[in-house]
C-alpha cells in the first residue's frame, strides 16, 4: 500500500511535468502567431489547412506510447491546436442546429471548442452562410451508416460555388432523456424521424404503446421534452441532456452499435494533399445505353477506388440523374488526375467538389 509521503512524491512530478507541459503549450502558441504574421505578409486570406492539421494527428495517433487512447490523444491535440489556431485566426463554423445536435459535437470534434459555433435550422442555411462570408467554414450531415445518403447535403451541392475540405465521422449513442422517473412513465417520444428509425426495435421492445413524434431535430425533441410534461421523452445525445436538463432513462439505444454519421466541413479553400485523400465528384451522363459502365470505367481502368456512388434527381428534366461518387486519393495524385481527366471525356457534365483528407478517428 502506498504511503503518504510516496503519492506527495508523485503528485511533485506531476506538478513538474504539468509546468513543463505549460510552457511548451505557451511556446507552440507562440510560433503559431510567428505563423500568423509570415502568412498575412504573404497575402495569405486562410490560416486554417486541413491538410497540416490531418497530418499532425495522424502522427500523434502513430506516436502515441499509451496509455490513453489514441482517441483521447487526438482529442487533447485537437484542443491545443484549436487554441493556437485561434491565435492565428480566430473562425466562425456554420452547423446544422440547434444546439445539442450531433452536426454540432462534430463540429467541435473537428474543430475543437476555441471556434465560434453558429447554428442554422436547415443545411440550405449553412451553404448561404458560408457561401456570403458570415462564417469562413460549415459542417453538414451527408450519411448515415444504418439510414443512408441525406439527400438535402447532397442537392445543396448542384448549385454551390463551394468545395469540400473535410470530413467527420461521429458514433452516434442515443440516449432516452426525460424529466419522468422511469421508462414506465413515459408515454411520447419526440426524435429525428432517422433517430426514431436508428432505435425501432428498442422502442418496439421497451415502449411499444408510446406514440413516436417525428421533429426537425434530436435537439428540439430534448427541448420538446425539458418543456412538456413528465410523460414525455426524447432520443438524443449527451450534449442535448446537459443543454435541456433531462436524465438519460436509458442509454445506447441505437439498434446497431456500429451507428455512425459522416459529416462534411465546407468552406472556399481548397485542401492540398494530406497523405491520405479522399475526393468527391458530381457527374452526369449521356442519355444513352451503357453510358453511366462507360463513365465508371474511367475509375477502374487506372485503379482508382470508388468508396461510395449516390444517385440523385437532377431537376432538369423527368428520370435525369446525377451521381456523387467519392474517390480515394487526391484530385493532384497522378492516377486520380488521370482518372478524372477520362471521367471529363465521358460524362455529359464534371463538377469536382472537393479533395480532402480523410476522417481521422
């Protein structure tokens, strides 16, 4: 058993090392104003690069000797480097609200919590704000692993200017939050229709006689609940049970505990080249036999991988498709280059949406 005077030692070498840590903090915030400095007398309008900040977790995370996890790792770093990058330049980040959404834990995963965070109601929103300059980035759903593509991320990029610089993917835990004080109480659940169809089999086992009320929001239902009545409950997440004051009646009630959402970071700025890319096409084809194998053969001719192929309506006239596709590498690698130059040869229309690193954890 240890005795008094040994933990005294150990919590000595802990202030030690935390001071040590605080100086070398202090130090990095410091080259990162120097780095602030260089790039506006360089004319230089962006100081957030996705790409650097992907390569050093991505390091870490290799480094990392334990014994916190890689996530927890990743997490620390995040945080001190959005603190410097605050520094440097402080950013307004657009997300699908309200507050205590999933957009919105993704957006500080991304991010880290030294961003200012503006909600918007409808992903429409966050494309407009960021396309008028109000916020420098947004992040928007665009899939879910159980329910599939959101089709409204997906249409919001017919018509916008701007280019895909990121991604995240986020586990998503639902909770059953309630002021009520057991499962027996409630009589109404408020989710996301996707939430109320991510937990069907739970709720069909544990309250099957409660009615189901589709909202706009995970959010709004834990605000819906926190404002009705006892008999009402709400499947959302930690953030909107801290926000709302509700109690967690039950937790991970997601039917499939592999439930993960894929989340965009949007913005003006292009993303060089990380290591490890990923890019997203918007194309076309000619109306005629075979031609969507035609266009599709221009990724597997010269081995480039597709991960994902959506279709949607184009709008422009009756059983007129676009397809997303998400590649992997980056639009500057040689083979994806030459992969996108035969796309352009065979499709009827090419829009490249982005070239960016890929999610790290």
């Amino acid at each position: 058993m240890s005795t008094g005077n040994e933990i005294d030692q150990i919590r000595a070498r802990i202030d030690a090392i935390d001071r040590e840590l605080l100086g070398l903090i202090s130090r990095r915030a410091e080259l990162a104003c120097q780095v602030a400095r260089v790039k506006t007398a360089q004319g230089e309008k962006f100081c957030y690069r996705p790409e650097r900040e992907a390569r050093i977790l991505r390091n870490i995370i290799e480094s990392n000797p334990g014994p916190l996890s890689d996530e927890e790792t990743a997490r620390l770093f995040r945080e001190i480097m959005s603190a410097c990058l605050a520094l440097e330049q402080p950013l307004a980040v657009a997300y699908l609200g309200p507050q205590g959404t999933y957009t919105q834990s993704a957006t500080l995963k991304h991010f880290g919590h030294s961003v200012n965070t503006q909600p918007y109601a409808a992903i429409d929103e966050v494309f407009r704000e960021v396309e008028s300059g109000e916020c420098h980035y947004g992040v928007v759903p665009v899939e879910n692993s159980i329910e599939g593509v959101i089709s409204h991320t997906l249409d919001s990029f017919m018509q916008s200017p701007l280019k895909i610089c990121g991604e995240v993917e986020l586990r998503i835990r639902h909770n059953l939050l309630s002021r009520a004080p057991g499962l027996g109480s409630v009589a109404r659940v408020y989710a996301h229709s996707q939430a109320l169809a991510q937990c069907r089999h739970w709720l069909d086992h544990t309250l099957p006689e409660a009615e189901r009320v589709a909202v706009s929001s995970n959010a709004e239902a834990a605000r819906r609940a926190s404002a009705e009545l006892d008999a009402t409950a709400a499947i959302a997440g930690d953030a909107a049970a801290e926000l709302y004051g509700l109690t967690a009646l039950a937790s991970g009630i997601e039917d499939d505990p592999t439930n993960t959402t894929r989340f965009l970071v949007i913005g003006h700025q292009a993303a060089a080249r990380s290591g490890d890319d990923k890019t997203t096409v918007l194309f076309s084809t000619p109306n005629k036999p075979g031609a969507l194998h035609h266009v599709l053969g221009a990724f597997a001719e010269v081995g480039v991988s597709m991960t994902r192929i959506e279709s949607r309506p184009s709008r422009r006239g009756m059983w007129d498709y676009l397809f997303f596709v998400d590649l992997e590498g980056h639009a500057d690698d040689a083979i994806v280059a030459d992969a996108l130059q035969r796309l352009q040869e065979r499709a009827a229309m090419v829009k490249i949406l982005g070239s960016y690193p890929r999610a790290v954890l």
